[in-house]
C-alpha cells in the first residue's frame, strides 16, 4: 500500500514539473484574474450607475419642491400632489416625502411613509448630516435612499424642512443577483479553465514532444534522423531548423572522425608492421653486423616517420583546443621568408628546383606566431618541392591588402587534379597515396596549415592547374582583434 502511494506522490511530482502543468497553471492564473477583474469592473459600473441615477433622482425632486415652497408656498394642491400622490404611481423604488415646518411639525406626508421608516430615527439621521443622501433600514428591512434639506418658504424667513425617503431594495436585489452570478461564473471557471488549459498546452507542446522523441532515437550510430518543421510555429519552426542544422554538424563531424580514425589505425599500423617486420626477418637466424646495421637503420626510419606522425596528430589536436593560444609579435613576413627560402635551398638545389622570393622593397610587418608560421610556410615549401619537377621553380610572395598581409607559395608543378581540390586539406588526405607514402608524407600538411591559420584568425585558400602548378595563398588579419 505505502509503495503504490509513493509511486502516485512520484507520479504527481513529475507532472507538477512538466510544461503542461506550468503553461496551464499560468493560462488558469490568467484567465481568473480577467473574469474577476471583468466582472468587478462591472459590478463597480454597475453600482456607480445606480447610485448615479438615484441621486440626481433625489437632487431633482429636492429642487421642484423648493421651487414650489419658494414660488408658490399657498398652492397646496400642487404641493399634496408631488408629495402625497405622485409616489402612489410608481410600482418600484417607491419614494416617501415629508414636509416639516420650523418647530418640526409635520405640514405634509406620503401615505404609508409611518409604517415604512421610523421618522424619530429619520429626523436624527437626517441632523447629523443635511443635505447629504444616506443609507437607512426601514421597519420591514427594506433599504432606503434618505435625504433632508431646508427649504424656504415664500419671501418670508419661515424655513421649512424636506425629507425625501427612496425604496433602493430593488438595486439592492438587483446587485445581490449579479454577486451571486458572479460566483457561479468564477467557480464554473475554476472547474472549465483547468480542462480547457490543460488540452491547450498538450496541443500547444505536442511539437516539443516530437522534437524530444527525434533527439531519444539518435545515437551516435544514427544522426539521420530529422524534424520535419513543416506546419510548426515560427518558433518551433526554427528550434527544428537549428536542430536538424546542429544534426548535420554532428552527422559530419562523425563521419569525419571515422574516417580520420581509420586513417590513423592505417597510417600508424604500416611504420609498426615495417618495424615488426625488419625485426621479424632479422631475428629469423643469424645475420652479420652490417645486416643488424641495415634492419636497425630501416627501424629508425619507420621509427622517426612514427614519431613525426604523432607530432603532427599532437599538434592539430592542441589546434583545436579551446585553450590554444599565440605568441603573437610583431614580424617582417619577408624577412620570415628570406629564412625559409635560405631552410630549403639545399632541398631545392638537390631536385633541381628553383627557389626565391617575390616581397615588396617596403617591410610587410605582421602581428603573428613566427614558429607556428614558420611551420605553415615550410608545409608549403615540402609540398611545393616535392610535387615540382626539375627545371622548374618555385615562389615565395608576400603582399599587403585593405585589412590582411597576404603570402603566397606558388609552384609550377604537375598540379592537383579539379575534383580532389576540395579535399586537400582534409587529414591524411593524398592525391597520389603511393606516392606520398614513399617520400614520407602523412597527408596532414594541409590540415596542419589550415589550423595555423585558423588559429590566427585568417584563412586559406588553394588554386591548382593540372601540368601547370599549384598556389596557395594565406591571408593574416593585420590586426590581431580581427
């Protein structure tokens, strides 16, 4: 029993927190708050209205009987008909009236007035605040309006007094009705809004529901699931549009490191097979010390191409972090080129390639990395020397732009064929695989250059003819905040 109570009190903790209950709770709060701020706006209208149409009914026959007690004090026909008649004509909010002379003897009276008011309770009332309408119960409990006023009698100094009395059960009735209506629609609006909330939520959320089920089914083996935005809100609409966004990112940048993965496992598994290998062959039986000698240096061979790989994947690794950061100063990017121009001459100068420097007679100062530039730049060079046949030269250049110092490594090679241009700097990407596995390259050249400049803020780009050569060009922001 005390488990099935603590599931239910779990149940209802977890849909005390859903959006449902919220945006219900808020739509019910709301609601409740309009329909009583509507129905008091009302009932105060309401009340107003009557009190309004009460008073100038009071206001209005106080000044026709002082205008009688003034203009005609003798015409008492006129005076026993809008006192003792007039009020017999009104089915409803009767009024009752009472003329009093200056010793406060009754002159004229309503009929009935005596069994519906207390008139000593009426003459005190009315003394303690002239001339100012007031509430009073009558005998039978009836609500009555009273007002007393002098009014003078003639041209003489006689001062008579008025006392008008005005049935308000009716408004009284009227207004006990409207709280009572007022009460039933509040409580048929607690019992309605909840339901009617609740429904509006669920449709409300229902996207959110299907955006939640999409994300439960991927996985890192399944990024091919989309939202379908079609028929959402604007809202929702672009929340499904970021999210269908943010999975292609992801989708991609799995599938790339798979596939860098793989080409890790291949280009780390051929040097440790090669060692293993030698080593295999030249532990088989008994070898001379100039054997031993060979299988030791083709180990070390293997060994250094290992050892470069794992530094290129350690450095494109700190390239990537968000924690890397530049030694930035200020540089003479043609004096930086100079040097590695005079790095690879011997290079060049034993594959028969030529190698110089185009800069401008004025300095092009940079604010940059000079060893993580140094590392692009010499990138370039290897792969420019490497790729160039003999006879044929390769160019440094350096120029200023509006907002970036530009540097170009151009070669007139046997260039990259169109359809492998966008991949070139993909990691151990290789145009020709064979090729560049013999001359030691790991395929991360590029990529590593690319990095360099990301992480300088510029970019990179790369422009290739087959059997005409190759250029490509970094672009540095000349300021560092760029």
């Amino acid at each position: 029993m005390s488990w099935n109570l603590r599931r239910r009190f779990e149940q209802g903790s977890r849909f005390v927190g859903t959006l449902a209950f919220r945006v219900t709770t808020w739509y019910v709060l709301a609601g409740l708050a309009l329909v009583v701020l509507a129905s008091a706006s009302l009932y105060i209208g309401l009340v107003t209205e009557l009190q309004k149409s009460t008073d100038l009914f009071l206001a209005d026959k106080l000044n026709v009987l002082r205008t009688m007690l003034r203009e005609r004090p003798d015409d008492w026909d006129a005076l026993r008909e809008e006192i003792e008649l007039e009020s017999a004509a009104r089915r409803y909010e009767q009024f009752y009236i009472r003329l009093l002379d200056q010793q406060n003897r009754p002159l004229l009276m309503t009929p009935g007035m005596a069994e519906q008011l207390d008139l000593q309770q009426l003459t005190t009332q009315s003394q303690n605040r002239p001339e100012r309408a007031e509430g009073m119960k009558g005998r039978s409990g009836r609500s009555f309006l009273v007002l007393s006023a002098a009014g003078a009698v003639g041209r003489s100094a006689q001062i008579d007094t008025v006392q008008i009395a005005i049935d308000v059960s009716q408004q009284d009735e009227l207004l006990a009705r409207y709280r009572q209506r007022f009460w039933v629609i509040l409580l048929g609006t607690l019992a309605i809004f909840p339901l009617v909330g609740y429904q509006i939520a669920r449709r409300g959320i229902r996207p959110l529901k299907e955006v939640a089920k999409t994300a439960r089914h991927i996985s890192s083996t399944n990024l091919h699931e989309r939202i379908d935005p079609e028929g959402y809100p604007s809202e929702l609409a672009s929340l499904a549009t970021t999210f269908n966004t943010m999975l292609d990112g992801l989708e991609e940048s799995f599938e790339r490191i798979s596939r860098f993965s793989a080409d890790i496992a291949h280009d780390l598994r051929t040097p440790v097979n090669n060692i293993r290998g030698e080593a295999e062959v030249a532990l088989a039986r008994a070898r001379t010390v100039e054997e031993y000698r060979d299988v030791l240096g083709s180990c070390l061979e293997e060994a250094v191409r290992l050892s470069d790989l794992i530094g290129d994947l350690l450095f494109l690794a700190r390239a990537e972090s968000p924690l890397a950061h530049l030694h930035r100063e200020s540089i003479n990017v043609g004096e930086l080129l100079s040097g590695i121009r005079e790095y690879y001459e011997a290079p060049a100068a034993d594959r028969g390639v030529s190698l110089s420097t185009a800069v401008p007679d004025e300095p092009v100062i940079a604010h940059l990395d000079r060893t993580l530039l140094q590392r692009a730049v010499g990138n370039l060079v290897s792969n420019a020397l490497a790729h160039t046949p003999p006879g044929k030269s390769v160019v440094l250049g350096a120029c200023v732009e509006p907002a970036a110092v530009r540097i170009d490594v151009s070669d007139a090679g046997v260039g990259i064929p169109p359809d492998a241009l966008p991949r070139v700097f993909d990691r151990f990407f290789r145009v020709d695989a064979s090729r560049s596995q013999a001359s030691g390259g790991t395929g991360l050249g590029l990529a590593i250059v690319q990095s360099i400049m990301l992480l300088h803020g510029g970019d990179v780009e790369i422009a290739s003819t087959l059997g005409q050569g190759t250029q490509v060009t970094l672009r540095v922001p000349l300021s560092p905040a760029a």
